[in-house]
C-alpha cells in the first residue's frame, strides 16, 4: 500500500513539474487571465518537487535489520498500545 502512494506522489509531482514549467514556456499565461503568472511557476515548480522528494523513498530497498524491527513483536505491541491510547485521547 505504501508503495502505491508513493508511486502516485511521483508521478503526480512529475506531471505537476512539467506543467508548471510549461505553462510558462508556452504561453498559457497570456490566453488565461492570472494576475502573477510568474509565481504560477514557482509555486507549481516548487510543489512538484516537493512531491518527487516524497515519492523517491520508492526506491529505496530496507534492510534486514529494518525489516526485523519492523516485524518485532515487542515493537508490534508498544505501536498498538499508543495507537489505543492515542485513540482515547481524541474519544
């Protein structure tokens, strides 16, 4: 599942990124009425590689030590129990 997302964050934040610099490049600005069309550009830049940053996780591979503290039962536990209390608390 976490896979998933992130390879939608990365493709998202691509299509974002290229759009956000070619909206510039090939003159949308001036057939649609936007009062700043250079910060269309930053801001559309800036959260597309925001989005790429996010979804390159992706490629990172875990380690087994990694994945015995991710499958440790003790850790499994203690999750459970914030997860529990966490729950009481929003209740």
């Amino acid at each position: 599942m976490k896979h998933k997302i992130q390879k939608v964050e990365l493709f998202v934040g691509v299509i974002v990124l290229l759009g956000g610099l070619l909206t510039y490049g090939l003159g949308v600005h001036q057939l649609l009425p936007v009062p700043r069309p250079d910060l269309v550009v930053y801001g559309t830049t800036l959260i597309g590689i925001i989005l790429i940053l996010m979804g390159c996780d992706i490629f990172s591979k875990p380690t087994k030590e990694m994945q015995i503290l991710e499958n440790d039962e003790r850790n499994i536990a203690i999750t459970n129990a914030s997860l529990a209390n966490a729950y009481k608390v929003t209740l």
